[in-house]
C-alpha cells in the first residue's frame, strides 16, 4: 500500500518528459511545464521510474496537474521577508489523489495526496494557522474597500505610535485620533515600503485589488468603520483597537485563490496570521464596487476553510465558496 503523502523533486525538463511519458496531456488550466518528448534514461536518472513505467503515484499525481477541475493557488509570506512563496493546489472530482506544485528556479516540488486533510496540513505548513494561538471567533464584519484600507492604515498608525513611545521612552499612550490625512499618509508609506510586518504593505501584497486610495475615500473609509462600530468619531473603539492591534502584530500574510473549471472569476481570500489571532477577508462584489467581509476565525474555522476551498462543493460554477463567506464553517469529516 502507497504511504500518503509522497513527494517528487525534477528539472523542468525532467517533469515534462515524465508527464509524456505516463501519456498526460496538459490541459488549459495545467500546473505542468510545457510537454517535451520521453526520456527514460533522463526519468531513471532522477529516481522517477518504477520498473519501466513512471511511478505510479506521481503518475496519478501529474494527470490530476495538468488538468485541474479546481486549483487553490497559495502564496504566503512571513512577516518582515522579502520573499513570497507559492503552492498550487490541483483537485478534480473522481480523481484519487490531489497534487501540490510548487517551482524555485526552474525546480519543481510535487506532493501527491490522497485527501483533502493531507493537502490541508501542506498548506497550513506554508500559511502557518497552527502555529501560534488563535481565540474562539468573536467577530464578523462587512465592509468596503475604503473601510477594510482604512482598517489596515488605522494598524499601522497604531504600531507607528506604539513605536515611537518605545523610542522616547514614554509609557503607553491612548490611541491616537484618526484623519483621512492621516491615513492617507501611511497608505502611501505603506504601498512604496517592502516590509510586510505593516498591515498596508502585507495587505497590498495578497489583496485581488489595488489599495492605493486617496483622502476622500479614506474619509468615506472612517464612515464604514463608525457603522460597524470600530471607530467613534475620530477614535477607535475598545473593539476597533482590538482589531486594528492584532492586525498590527503580523506573524504572516497569505492569499489563498480557488479558481474553478467554468467558473468566469477566481474565488480570494486574504488571511492574516496575527500573533494571537486569525482574521480572514474574504473579497467580492457589492452593489457599491469592491466588498470585503472580515472574519475572525480559531485553528478550526481557519483549516476549514482551506479544506472549503478544496471540497466537492467548490466544484459548483455558481455556488459560493465554502467558507469564504458566512459565520466561521465547520470543516468537513476527515476522508
């Protein structure tokens, strides 16, 4: 019996010849270099082959690649490195494994699973929902897109104030007040910065839509979050220093996107690793542009949501994303 999960390391050139050599032909959605001829000596070489044929297993692995039904497209950074790192997750219904690709430098890492929990724990390697604690959900909110980047600048206002205390010496301080200036000023600082342990710079990185919005939106921003009761005139409130101060202790960021066969747009969610909290946006459409629903998820609702996104149900053209959107889910039963 094949022990789940198994993993594969080739050339580009290596991995093509090995998908033409289990006779799989790419298909428009593939995760796979372009093909190139068979090679069985190239294959032995690279410890790909499995008496005369390809493994087995990578085998099943590299036809549900290259034509997903599904795929989840993960890219995840830790706060403050410059690097971003991306896994692509392939499901097809009726297949019997799943497929993880990631590539480095002309190098591909192929991880074949025989369930949707295996890749969940592959995933959760990268994003990091595990690794530190995570309260029990308490919040959800319904935004726009000035609220949600009014949210993020309100962070790193509070970091920058927080920064400067430490700096001086002083003792703690009452969160400052907030101007659309104000904010303004650190969307802009954040949006030219690199460093991700900023709520603007990580949120710019893994968010489907450009974040660079001027005062009068920002302005409008402060109205959303005094309606959803994070700010009161020109302060935050206890629950609104809640959230903006665990969006200012970024242990790491990530996008996870779900791109469905048939469906006309990818599914995003931006998930932010705080360092005693998870919060999770998940994007969409509302009657005035852009919405961004904020939710506050514990280790279980977080996993299930990646699982969501990898379920029979997201296999659905028109169905919601599972997870995506609602009160925190209930993962599916382990397969």
């Amino acid at each position: 019996m094949t022990t789940m999960p198994r993993r594969f390391r080739a050339d580009t050139r290596t991995l093509a010849a090995a998908a033409a050599a289990a006779g799989v032909a790419p298909g428009p959605g593939s995760l796979l270099p372009p093909p190139a001829p068979a090679d069985a000596s190239l294959l032995r070489a690279a410890g790909l082959m499995d008496g005369g044929a390809v493994d087995a297993t990578l085998a099943a692995g590299l036809a549900v690649a290259a034509d997903p039904g599904i795929e989840v497209r993960v890219t995840a950074n830790g706060a403050g490195r410059p690097v971003w790192v991306e896994t692509r997750v392939a499901a097809r219904p009726g297949a019997p494994v799943l497929a993880a690709v990631a590539e480095d430098d002309g190098m591909f890492d192929i991880a074949v699973m025989g369930s949707r929990r295996q890749a969940v724990l592959l995933l959760d390697e990268l994003i990091g929902i595990t690794d530190l604690v995570a309260g029990a959900p308490e919040a959800r909110y319904d935004l726009d897109l000035p609220g949600f980047v009014a949210l993020l600048a309100a962070a790193d206002v509070l970091q920058f104030a927080a920064l400067m205390a430490r700096i001086e010496r002083a003792p703690r301080r009452p969160p400052p007040p907030l101007g659309a200036e104000q904010l303004h000023g650190m969307v802009e600082r954040g949006l030219q910065a690199p460093d991700t342990r900023w709520a603007v710079t990580a949120g710019a990185a893994a968010a489907p839509v450009g974040l660079g919005l001027g005062p009068g939106d920002l302005a409008a921003g402060l109205r959303t979050l005094a309606a959803s009761g994070l700010v009161e005139g020109r302060t935050l409130t206890g629950e609104g220093y809640r959230v903006a101060s665990a969006l200012n202790q970024l242990v790491g960021t990530a996008s996870l996107v779900v791109v469905r066969e048939g469906s006309p747009a990818p599914g995003w969610i931006t998930l932010f690793r705080c360092a005693t909290a998870i919060w999770a946006a998940s994007w969409g459409k509302g009657p005035g542009g852009t919405s961004v629903t904020l939710l506050e998820l514990d280790h279980t609702a977080a996993l299930g949501v990646v699982e969501g996104m990898l379920s029979e149900e997201a296999f659905a053209p028109e169905g919601e994303i599972p997870g995506a959107a609602g009160a925190p889910p209930t993962p599916p039963p382990d397969e």
